[in-house]
C-alpha cells in the first residue's frame, strides 16, 4: 500500500490504533476491517508518466474479486462515447493476486481463467501472481490439491507460467519484466508463480509449529529477504554493512514515531451508523408517441440483401402495427424500445447472459442472423441517432464469474446501464457470493455503488422445481436501508419504465427483476402507445375492473394477477 498505491505510513498506523483513516471507508454504515478496504495513489514511472494503481475491495471469500478487477478493468479500456463501442487494451492493466491454496481450491478462479479470451471479457491478459507460501493456513500442499505445483490449474488455458523464488528480489523483478513483456506481445493471460513462505505463519500471530514444525524450524534458521539482499549488496560492493544496518534501522525507527504519534494525536474513530439511502428525484421514463415510432421502424429494419429466418421476419414485422394497437405490445418489444429509447439519450448499455441475444424463451432477438450466409445484423446497434453504444453478449454458462464481471464493470462505469441475465432465475444461487458479499453489501462496507440489474426469469411454468424460482424470497431478505430494488412487472409497459428509471435514476443502486416467461406471450399481458408515452413506473397498479362492495385486497404481482383474473 505505501510502496505501490502510495498511501502514507500514518494513514496505515492510524487504523491499526482503531481509527478512520481511509478516504475509501463510508462515512455511514459498517465499514468494513481495514484489509478489505480499497485504495487509490498515483505512482511516477522512471519516464514521467503518472499511473494511477487502484487496490479494490475485497470480502473474505477468497478469489472472488479476481473477475471484479477484470470486469472493472474491461470497462476502463473501453470508450463508450458514440454508437460504437472501442476498446483499448493498453489503456489498463488488471493484476489479481492469488494464494497457492485457494488457486487450485476456489472455483471462481477457473471460470475467471475461461473468460480471459471471449470476446466480450478480454481484458487484454490479466497478470496472476500466487503468493506461493506453500501452505494453506495449516493445510499441507498435499491436502489442498491434486496437483504438483499450485498454478498447474492455468496450464488448462494455456497461460504463461514463470516460476520465481520470493527470496530472490532481482529475480522477481526480471519475473515481472518478462510477464509484462510477454502480455504486450501476445495480449494474454500470464502468471507468476511466487514461491516463499511465511514466517509468522497464517496471520502473523499464531504458532505456525503446532503444524507444521519440521518447515518451521527451517523457517526460523533462514535470514530475511532484507538481510540477504543486503548481503548481496555488500559483496557486490554497492553498499556497506554499516550503510544496510543504518538504513533498516532508520526505517524501524520511524515506524516507531509514527506509532507513537498515533496513539497520542489521532482522533476518535466514529461508530458505524446505518446507511440510509434518500430517495433520488422522480425521473421522467415516458416519451413521445413520434419517437417511439421512428425508433420502433428502425428496429425493424435490416439492410437490403440481408436474409432473416423466415419465421423470425413474420414475428418482428407484427410490430409494425402492434405499436399502434390497443395492448399490442409485448414484452420484447418494450425491452426493444426501452434500450433503444436510452441509446437515442446517451445511455450506454451492457448487455451479457446465458442466451442473451436471442433471450431463452425467443422473445428479444436483439441479433439476428441470415439463413444463407450466417452473416450477423443487430438493428439495435445501428440506430442512426445512437449517441451510445450497445453491447450485446452470450456468456459462458457460468453465473459466478461472469456476475462478478459485470459487478466490476457496472462500478467502474456508473453511466452506464448494466444487465446481467440468468438463462432461469433459479440459477442465479450459483453466484449467490456476489449477491451477498457484493451486490447488498458492498454500499455500506466500502461506499462502493452500482447499478447493476439482474434479470431472473421466475415463476412455475411446468418445467419443475429447477426452472421455476428466482428466489424472490432471498433477494427481499437482503433489502435494508434503500441497498436495492426488487421488482416483479406485471405489464410491459412496467418494465419499459423501469429499465428507463433504473437507467436515469439519480440513486445509483442494483435492481434485480423477475422476469416472465409464460407473460411473453400472453395476450392479456400487453400494453399500449399510450402506456409508454403517458404514464410512468408505478409500484402498484390498480385494479382496472374494482369491483363495488369488496371485502378483500389482495397484493399480487407478475402472473398472479393474470391468473387470478382468469380463474
């Protein structure tokens, strides 16, 4: 933190004697212990050219900020002024540091390697480096992995792989040298493989020996990195015993000052207090009925010569005159209008899922392809009058790595709107680290806001229990404070409000919606012209047909309410 981010000696001691020193810690809400928080500094290169460095937060669960660096990364290179989206790798470079224990242990890790490649996630190679200390807290190698060396893992990616002693600082530096040189040839993914140890053990205070008392005892017999490398010096005749000890002991000794400064001059540290969001200012979603219409006739336009399936072609051409109809609007295509709608303003999107383009339930066909030639088309990333760019992308099948990912981008890159879209709802369980430690959280901890929204696909359709639930149940648990917004429409015209709210809202914070799939096509689950352009997102609709002389309310959402009506 001081040698690289460029903190100040004083701002880390302070912490240590229970203080608020960290610009990144929030003034309200937990806070978190000081080894999660984040830092920023600017460092000076020997050509004068100043870096900012950037350590993020971090919960305990180890590896899963790995495909935040890189998500945030990703957005860092990226200019998103304009209809089309560019992206220099060279603008930014992601580092994760790895342990050798949770390398090979933590799944994340493998999915964060497969992404390093794909069109939509390439960061332009991300450097590893694994703090190899040959142990994992008192677990032995042999116990933690099935492999011989901890970064055997990468081979499987054909990652670079340079194995260096820690004991050795020159040859780490030619370690780095070469892991950098290698990314700015080949643009990939390399590793460093650390090897060293540590000498008090798991965390500086406990007995190592208990354990592992054959290594230890080797431990305790080894001179320090320091005095090796002083030693080095000294028969290289670059520095004097005298001039090493003078220097070791100069700098021991204004870590005492500063300490001792600290415990007599830092003030109080504040209790953490809730955090509670303010609402943000009502934000117009409704737009006129002529910019609807030019937008709706250029998505449904592709160029001359370009083949569409046939029966995808028939489908899309409906919208021509089912904008116009009483309740002809369906859900894709306010989504459709929506986004468009925001691209028209200014607002860039990022769009990633399983299934994404097409939707799971063939419903969005944001890309369309010729059935001659394969030849791909998005009407929506052609709109004339864009002043932003889409960006539109199958992910793996993967909810961890890839939530993770756009978690990192959406808070890197705050104006824009971010969605990432489970092929079921049910599966958004597999990145629930993300939803807990990250998406909930992550506010009152470190101050670190996004805007990120989820679309979850939830309901009972006959599918069975595996393709049913979004658990909207757990997500309204993890509600406090104004920390997200949960949200289940049950028009179309709702979710075209929302997005746009979500998209424009001065309060920037998640929303996780569950999204329909019997509704897509329902008849009754229509809306019109009108309900776009005159109305607004309303958190709870009316009953268009009250009955007089009623008993009962009842609170419904989603396809409940259609349900109930035709029963």
């Amino acid at each position: 933190l001081v040698h690289t981010v460029g903190r100040s000696y004083e701002s880390i001691m302070a912490e240590f004697e229970g203080h608020k020193a960290h610009p990144e810690e929030p003034d309200a809400g937990t806070g978190d212990v000081k080894y999660h928080l984040g830092a920023e500094g600017t460092i000076r290169s020997s050509t004068g050219k100043t870096v900012t460095v950037s350590v993020l937060p971090n919960p305990s669960h180890l590896e899963f900020v790995g495909p935040v660096v890189n998500g945030r990364t990703r957005a860092r290179q990226s200019s998103r002024n304009g209809r089309v989206i560019e992206h220099d790798p060279t603008a930014a470079l992601p580092i994760v540091i790895h342990g050798d224990a949770a390398f090979a242990g933590q799944g994340v890790v493998a999915e964060t390697l497969n992404l390093a490649n794909l069109a939509g996630y390439d960061p332009g190679g991300t450097l590893h480096i694994i703090t190899n200390n040959q142990i994992g807290f008192t677990t032995d190698m042999r116990d933690s992995r099935s492999t011989r060396y901890a970064s055997d893992l990468a081979k499987g990616f054909d990652v670079a792989i340079i194995h260096v002693n820690a004991d050795d600082p020159e040859a780490c530096l030619s370690a780095v040298r070469l892991a950098m040189a290698y990314r700015a040839r080949f643009r990939s993914d390399v590793l460093i493989d650390l090897v060293g140890y540590r000498r008090w053990g798991h965390n500086e205070g406990d007995e190592p020996g208990y354990t592992q008392p054959v290594m230890y005892a080797r431990i305790k017999d080894l001179p320090t990195v320091r005095a090796t490398y002083a030693d080095q010096l000294v028969r290289e005749g670059l520095l004097s015993a005298a001039e090493a000890e003078a220097q070791a002991e100069q700098a021991y000794q204004r870590l005492v000052d500063i300490q001792q400064a600290m415990k007599t001059a830092a003030a109080p540290r504040a209790d953490g207090q809730p955090q509670v969001l303010p609402e943000a200012a009502a934000v117009e979603t409704a737009l006129p009925a002529h910019f609807l219409l030019a937008l709706n006739e250029e998505l449904l336009t592709w160029p001359e010569g370009f083949t569409a399936h046939p029966k995808l072609a028939r489908q899309l051409e409906r919208r021509r005159k089912d904008i116009s109809t009483r309740s002809g609007i369906d859900w894709g295509h306010a989504e459709a209008l929506a986004m468009g709608s925001l691209l028209l303003e200014g607002v860039p999107i990022r769009l990633t899922g399983q299934d994404s383009e097409r939707g799971t339930f063939s419903h969005r066909h944001f890309v369309l392809h010729d059935v001659k030639t394969g030849e791909r088309f998005s009407p929506i990333q052609r709109l004339s009058g864009a002043q932003a760019p889409i960006e539109i992308h199958n992910s793996p099948l993967s909810e961890l790595a890839t939530m993770g990912f756009e978690y990192g981008y959406s808070v890197a890159a705050p104006e824009a709107l971010v969605l990432w879209e489970g092929q079921f709802g049910d599966f958004v369980n597999g990145a629930q680290v993300f939803l807990d430690q990250f998406l909930a959280a992550g506010q009152s901890k470190w101050g670190q806001r996004t805007r990120l929204t989820l679309l979850l696909p939830h309901g009972y359709e006959g599918q069975g229990p595996e393709h049913s639930s979004a658990r909207l149940e757990r997500f309204l648990q993890l509600c406090a404070e104004r920390n997200m917004r949960v949200a289940n429409c049950t028009t179309p015209a709702q979710y075209f409000h929302l997005l746009r709210q979500q998209a424009h809202n001065g309060l920037v914070r998640p929303l996780i919606i569950m999204t329909p799939k019997s509704l897509l096509r329902l008849p009754a689950a229509s809306s019109s012209l009108t309900d776009l352009t005159d109305d607004t997102f309303r958190p709870v609709l009316d009953d268009p047909a009250r009955p007089t002389g009623a008993a009962r309310v009842v609170l419904c959402s989603g396809k409940l309410y259609y349900e109930l009506v035709a029963g």
